[in-house]
C-alpha cells in the first residue's frame, strides 16, 4: 500500500471568492507528503459547496430580501396620506410595486456577476418601490464585500436619491421629505456598506488560512521529496564506496587464480582467503547498509496503515527481524587512524601504495574523518582498475594550530592521492563502471563544506585532491 496519500482536488468555493480580487486563486492541488514524515492533512477553513447547498445559499438570501422588502411596504402603507388622490391609483401603484420588488429581488441572482450594475440598478428602482428596499440592501452588501470605495460612492449617489424619492411617492402627513428622512437613508447606508465590509473582511482571513494551508502542504512535500533524494544519494555513495572497494579486491585476486599457473598451493590458499575474507566483509557492510534501509517505523507508529490482516504475521515477524538486528552492536565506521589497514589490504592486492601523514589524524573529527578515509578508499579502489600495477602515493595533510586556516578560523584535512597513468595498449581493460565514483566524492566532500579536484597534473600522473574543513 501506497505511503503517499492520492491527491485530493480542493474546489473553488463561490462565497470565498467574492471576498477577493478575481486574480487570486481560490482552488488548487494539496498534495501531503508521506504519513511518516507528515501526519495528518493541514485543515482546509471551508470545504467545496455542492450544488443543492449553492441553490440553498441563493434561494434563502432571495428569501431574506423579498421578505424584508414586504415589511417596509407594510411599515409605508401604515403612514401613507393619499387624500385627494384617486384610489383607483393606489390599488394599481400597489401592483406596480410588488413586481418592481420581485423584478429587483430576481435580479439578485446577477449580483456577483455585475456587482456595482445591480447595486445601482436596485438603489434606483427602490426610490419608487418599497418592496424592492430588501433587494437594494442586499444587493449594497454584496458590492460592499468586495471593499472598494470607488464602487460604494458611486452607488451611495442613486442611493441617496431613492430615499428622496421615495420620501415623495410615498408621502406621509406633513412634509414630504424631512431631515429625518435623510438621515435614516444615511444610517441605512452606512450600516450595510459596515456589514458587507466585515462580511468582505472575513472572507479575506479565510481565504489566507486556505492559502497558508495549501502553501504549508505544498512546501512540506517539497521538503519530504527533497529528504527522500537526500538519503537516496547519502545511501548510494555509501554503498559505492563500500562495495566497490571490497568487489575490486575480489575481482583483482580470482582474476590471478584464473590466470596464474605458477602459484604455489599455499599461494592459492593465500589469494582465496582474501577473496573469501573480502566477500565477507562486503557482504557484512552490505547488511549494515540494508539495516538502514530497512529500519523504518512499523505500524504501530502510524507510518504504515491500512495492512491486512493476512499479512500481520509477516509484519509482526519482520518487525522482530528488525528489532533483533538494532540490538547488535554497530562496527565501527572507518576514519583515517585505519588508513594503515587500507593500505595493507591494498599492497596485499599487488598494488603499490606509499602512505605519508602530516599533523595528528586524532584531531580530525569522526564525520570528517570518515569522508576522508571514503575518499582514499575510492581512489585506491579506481587506481587498482584503470591503472593496475601502477605507483599510488596517499598523502594526509591535518593542519595544526600554526597551519593554514580558513578565513572564518576553521582547520582542514587535506587529501590527495596520486597514481601513474600506465600508456596506451600496456593495461588490461578495466571492470566496467557507471563512473560515479569521483562524482560521488565530490557530492561528499562539498556536502561537508569543502572541495575536490581531479584530473591530470603536470607529471601525467592522475590526481585526486580534497580539502575537507572543520570548525576548530
């Protein structure tokens, strides 16, 4: 079963995005990284609408505003004053109002895509009909929730007017238009145009919370995919350098068991214990490194979900494999107070190696060290490939106290390995390769803040050099 969870679509929702600007997204991609790295999905602040709850949504707010139109025409037609007027004018006035009142609040439904038209258009036909009043306020919060002052005083304008207006169509006793009058139109206006503005205010801190959502799950599973090459180059340098020191050795000397006819029987037994004690260690080097590999979280960490039942002997069994091997004590990792072994394994082999040191290798430290040791131990191994019976000089370089330092004050090992090029036609052909092997230590030596150079040097010979820094 899959560690990486299937990505999940999250859909736009149409209330949020009417809280911002039409250019900023408000749908996209979560893509979580594996449950062992990263448990649990970041929590999204709204979930897609389906399209019954949109319908819902629209269907209540045109509710909401026709039944609040109905109220102020109630409330007008409590205090009008139609004396001397025809009544035959009023009964059909009161027809022409209910149809304006359901024309503006049908047009409700176009508010989002011509916010300021419909506000404008329902400010004015609400100066002549009192049920259209609802559709107007609605209308004013919807454009207000978009927070642009351009638009709100352009239609405070047909707002302000309709309240005039309908101060005269609809007179009461007295005076047609009062202060009173004009003052509640204001307050009106200034309450909705409030209202659509927390509204707009609100949505914009959602739609945040949404974005940092998804940008935390997508930079999370950048960091999960970059963790996992990480340790997949970490793991492939180490088994290149331990195999394919271990691998040539064996190569070199059941080669000489198949070509030499002049060894003596203790030389042959000599020659197939080193083949034998060297495919030991590779094969113990190869388990240490597949123990890594291997040593992840089980199920009961929660990395792991969703196993069957049938396979929950195999786990439980693997899981014990696991554990007894983590209760084996580790070898200890090479670093260069072994370079003597090294060299002993590599003259043992028929190869010429000269060993020189200078300074304390005790005063490097164990990771640096060990990089160190790595690098001696690829250069040797390609010098017995592509340039066998050729002379290999291994120099370690610790700078003291009174030596060369770094610009920050950190000290450094230097490394370099040096090997004649045998001619053309005068070598055997070498194993074959996939070449990694310098690329490999050039990846270790810049990873511990240093550098590696490689290539020819003036005398033809090939040469290696590492400068491999340490904080002092």
């Amino acid at each position: 079963m899959s560690l990486i969870p299937t990505p999940t679509s999250v859909a736009p929702d149409p209330d949020l995005s009417r809280g911002r600007d039409p250019e900023s997204p408000t749908s996209g991609v979560c893509r979580p990284g594996p449950s062992r790295a990263y448990a649990g999905r970041v929590p999204l602040p709204r979930v897609a609408r389906t399209s019954g709850g949109h319908v819902w949504g629209e269907t209540w707010r045109l509710l909401v505003a026709f039944v609040f139109g109905l109220a102020v025409w109630a409330a007008v037609q409590a205090q009008l004053d139609y004396r001397g007027a025809d009544p035959a004018f009023g009964k059909n006035w009161l027809l022409v109002d209910l149809a304006l009142g359901v024309a503006s609040t049908v047009l409700l439904l176009w508010r989002r895509r011509w916010p300021l038209a419909v506000a404008v258009i329902t400010a004015a036909v609400s100066g002549i009909s009192s049920v259209s009043v609802g559709a107007s306020a609605v209308a004013l919060v919807s454009l207000a929730t978009r927070r642009r002052w351009r638009e709100l005083a352009i239609v405070a304008v047909p707002w302000t007017l309709a309240g005039i207006s309908h101060a005269l169509v609809y007179p009461t006793e007295g005076v047609a238009v009062t202060l009173p009058n004009i003052v509640i139109g204001v307050l009106s206006f200034a309450v909705s145009v409030a209202i659509g503005w927390a509204i707009g205010e609100r949505r914009a801190f959602v739609a945040s919370l949404h974005e940092r959502a998804l940008t935390a799950e997508r930079e999370q599973s950048m960091r999960v995919v970059q963790a996992q090459l990480g340790e997949r180059a970490r793991i492939a340098r180490e088994m290149h350098d331990v195999l394919a020191h271990r691998i040539s050795l064996v190569a070199m000397h059941s080669g000489a068991l198949a070509y030499r006819t002049d060894l003596s029987p203790q030389e042959v037994r000599d020659t197939a214990e080193i083949v034998r004690d060297s495919a030991n260690r590779a094969l113990t080097e190869l388990r240490a490194v597949l123990g890594v590999l291997r040593d992840v979280p089980g199920p009961e960490s929660g990395a792991v979900g969703g196993v069957g039942t049938g396979a929950a002997g195999a786990v439980g069994a693997d899981s014990a494999d696991r554990q007894a091997v983590r209760q084996l004590p580790e070898p200890p990792q090479p670093t260069l107070r072994d370079l003597d072994i090294l060299v002993a394994e590599a003259t043992s082999a028929g190869a010429l190696v000269a060993l020189e040191r200078s300074g304390d290798v005790a005063e490097v430290p164990d990771a640096v060290s060990r990089s160190a040791y790595r690098i001696v131990q690829e250069c040797l191994t390609n010098a017995r490939k592509h340039a066998p019976g050729a002379r290999a000089l291994v120099r370690i370089d610790v700078d003291a106290d009174h030596g060369r330092r770094d610009h920050d004050g950190r000290r450094a090992v230097l490394v370099t390995v040096r090997n004649g090029i045998p001619p053309r036609g005068e070598s055997e052909p070498a194993p074959p390769g996939a070449g990694l092997g310098l690329i490999g230590l050039t990846e270790r030596a810049v990873l511990g803040g240093g550098e590696l150079t490689y290539g020819r040097d003036r005398r033809g010979d090939f040469l290696v050099s590492a400068r491999l820094p340490w904080a002092s």
